[in-house]
C-alpha cells in the first residue's frame, strides 16, 4: 500500500466519523461544537482526493516506466505533465513521459488565415441551423 493511498483513505475515514461526531453532537445540543466539527470535515476529503490523485498519478508513472522494459511502446500518460497542462500543451516539464517524442506541431491560428482559408474555416465551424449555410 501506498503512502498516499494510506492518506487518502485515513483522510476519509476522519472525515466520515468527524460527521457521524458531530450529527451526534447536534442531537445532544452541542451545536456549535457540532457545526465545528462538520466544518473539518470537507477539508479533509479534499485532502483525500488530493492523495487518492497522487496515488493513482504514482501508479500510473509505474506502469508507464515498466512497459518499455517488456518491449511495448510505451503510450504517453496524458495528461504528460503538470507543466503541460498548465501551458496549454506547448511545453513540457522535466520528468514528461513525452520527452521521448518529437514536439507537438505549432497550433494554426485562424487570424493568420489568407481569405480562401479563412472562407474555408468558416464553411467548416458554420453551426448546423445557421440560415447562412
């Protein structure tokens, strides 16, 4: 078991007895203790999700550094890396498992388009009840 998972799943186990802790304390009158307590509890499982994340982002990096040794071709994990997800995929972070690959294409703008294109652009991203089509 995964030191993350481990997190996770404590994580959730607090939380889940933090809420039952504080519909108990509700019940007994003890309300500001109980809306406290019941506060926590949605940290907590964010928290959760957060480590349930890595752990499967760990377990996916694994599987993905042990493919090439069994002669497959390995398949990039998507997303690849944090860095690519936040660059709108132009660039990429160490640790990528794109670095093997050749760089993504350059994106085609539509504003550089010469009229025939730009025409041709407008043809294709027309929607389907335009009465212009």
């Amino acid at each position: 078991m995964n030191r993350d998972f481990a997190v996770a799943y404590t994580c959730c186990t607090i939380a889940f007895l933090e809420l039952a802790a504080a519909t108990w304390l509700a019940t007994a009158g003890h309300w500001w203790t109980a809306a406290f307590t019941a506060c926590t509890a949605p940290s907590l499982l964010l928290l959760g999700a957060l480590a349930r994340r890595a752990y499967r982002r760990a377990r996916a990096e694994a599987k993905h550094a042990e493919q090439p040794a069994c002669g497959e071709a390995a398949a990039p994990l998507v997303p690849c890396c944090s860095l690519w997800a936040h660059s709108d995929g132009q660039a990429h972070g160490l640790g990528c498992t794109r670095a093997f690959l050749p760089p993504p294409l350059p994106r085609r703008d539509t504003h550089s388009l010469d009229e025939p294109g730009a025409a041709a652009f407008d043809d294709i991203t027309r929607q389907p009840d335009d009465p212009t089509a």
